[in-house]
C-alpha cells in the first residue's frame, strides 16, 4: 500500500509478508521511500517493539537513484507471539520540502493474523498416560549426558536470540561526512540567499559547510580554528595534495574576507565560491574513504 501528499512530497509503499503468519514466526514489513533526488528523508528510530510486535532487527538499502528519483528501501523483520488479527502501526518518516520546512509522512496500517501452531500428526488431544522407561535411554546413561548437553545448546540459544531482541535492531549506518556536505549545499544554494541580497550569510554558511566537512570526515577540529591553524594541522596530517590544499585555502580566505574584512563580492563571485566547495567536496571523497579504512584496521 502507498501513501503520499502533494507539492512533490516524497512517497511510501508498504507491505507485509506474509499477512498470515504462525505463532512466533518471523514476518517481514517492507517500506520504499521515492522522492526528488537529493531531498532527505529520515526514516523512524526503531524501539524493541512496534505495536503488540517485537522488532527482531531492521535494514536501510543503500538509495537507488534513476534521474531525478530516488528510491531507498527499508525492511523490518518482526514477531508476534499473540494469535488473533493484530493491527500493524504505521511509521512516521520525516522531510523536508524546498523551503526547509519539515513534515511528517505515515504508513498505512497493516493486518496481520497470528495463528497457533498446528499440531503434528502423532500428536494426540488427550493426555496419554506415563510409560515406563524402555529401551537405551533407560539402560545407558550417555543418553542422559545427550539429553543434558542438548538442553544447554537450546538455552544459551534462546538466551542469545533473547537478548538480541531486547537490545533492538542494528542502529542505521551513518550518512557519510560528503553526502552530508554535499546535500547541506544543495539546500543553500536553493534558499534564495544570492537573489535575495544575503552575500555575507551565504559565504558563511560555505565556510561552516567545509569546515564541518573536514571535522567531521577526517576527524580535524575545524569549526572552532582559524584559517592559519587549520592549515597547519591538515600540513601536519598530510591528508590531502598540494592543488587541494591550495584550493581549500583560496576558498577559506576568501569566505573569511567577507566575513570579517566587510569585503562584498559580487553574486556571480559568490556562486563561483559556492561551486568550488562542492568541487573540494567531490575531489577529497576517495582521500574521506581511505582515511576511514584506514581507521578500521587500526
């Protein structure tokens, strides 16, 4: 099932399966987001339960993007361990439209019947009588010492999927620091802020922009320093070329000029700082991926 609004607004599909499902089984909800490209959607924070259902784990796909679409996909795997018809809530997904704004999307809820097991066929309604012990089990005690050490599997198993469940799913991975970065420049080159005369705000939200973008990706404090120091400690780092310290200089200097020495370039200059950070961005994000690898095998 979908669900959408308009002006442009992202959509939803949802669906279960199965919609019928026996006591205690896993059951799958499916959800696919499709919306503007590069709009961002934020998918709900999954607790331990959803509904009269356990949250067994949950997965986000990476987004698939086709022109101007983007599609990303998310599945939560669940248990129900109540028989009857249980009503599935819907989640709440998060946006923000082209004016910054934030809404909230819904999913539909679903149905899903919870039946009992069905009994196997040697079994028996009425209650059967004790038997005497017969056969190995009552002659050889490796058959008890079996018997114990199955006992044991079955509960450190039931014990780890147990505590699995009450920990909650896997946290969504991280959104990397150059998508992140890339995305916080589409959103202020599309404010308005040139057109509208606000150059010094403009220039100084490149400069955060970057700044956060070295902080956050390569670990350098940024935000906090100044130009000369931040220079001196990406120096120090070695963590990008000669033409791309160069280039961050330029920029950097250039926003701290408006910033602070009262100089007022012209919109066209400020459009040419803008897409310079963005290609500082998109030449520096295979010098980011290293950089993480290199932090995992430490």
């Amino acid at each position: 099932m979908s669900n959408a609004s308009a002006d442009n607004a992202p959509s939803l599909r949802a669906e279960v399966q199965p919609s019928t499902a026996r006591l205690g089984d896993i059951i799958t909800l499916s959800v696919q987001t499709s919306h503007a490209s590069g709009r961002e959607v934020q998918p709900p924070a999954f607790q331990k339960e959803l509904g009269s259902f356990e949250v067994y784990a949950s997965t986000a796909f990476p987004p698939q993007i086709n022109g101007p679409v983007e599609t990303q996909q998310f599945q939560v795997a669940l248990q129900n361990f109540t028989t009857g018809q249980q009503l599935l809530p819907g989640l709440d997904f998060t946006y923000k439209d082209s004016a910054g704004h934030i809404h909230t999307l819904k999913t539909p809820e679903l149905k899903v019947t919870v039946e009992m097991v069905p009994p196997g066929p040697k079994d028996k309604e009425d209650i059967r009588g004790i038997k005497g012990v017969l056969g190995p089990v009552g002659i050889s005690p490796w058959w008890w010492l079996l018997l114990v050490f199955a006992v044991i599997v079955g509960a450190v198993a039931f014990w780890s999927q147990r505590k699995k469940r009450l920990q909650g799913p896997p946290p969504v991975p991280p959104i990397p620091a150059d998508q992140t970065a890339q995305e916080k420049l589409r959103d202020l080159l599309a404010s308005g802020w040139v057109e509208s005369g606000k150059i010094k705000e403009f220039y100084i939200a490149i400069s955060d922009i970057v700044r956060g973008y070295i902080e956050k990706g390569f670990d350098c404090p940024a935000l906090e320093r100044t130009t000369g120091e931040l220079m001196r400690d990406l120096r120090r780092r070695t963590v990008f070329d000669s033409v791309q310290m160069l280039q961050l200089k330029e920029l950097i200097e250039e926003c701290d000029l408006v910033k602070f020495a009262k100089f007022r370039p012209e919109p066209g200059e400020a459009l040419k700082a803008h897409a310079m950070a963005v290609q500082f961005v998109e030449k520096t994000k295979d010098v980011l991926k290293q950089t993480i690898e290199n932090s995992r095998t430490r």
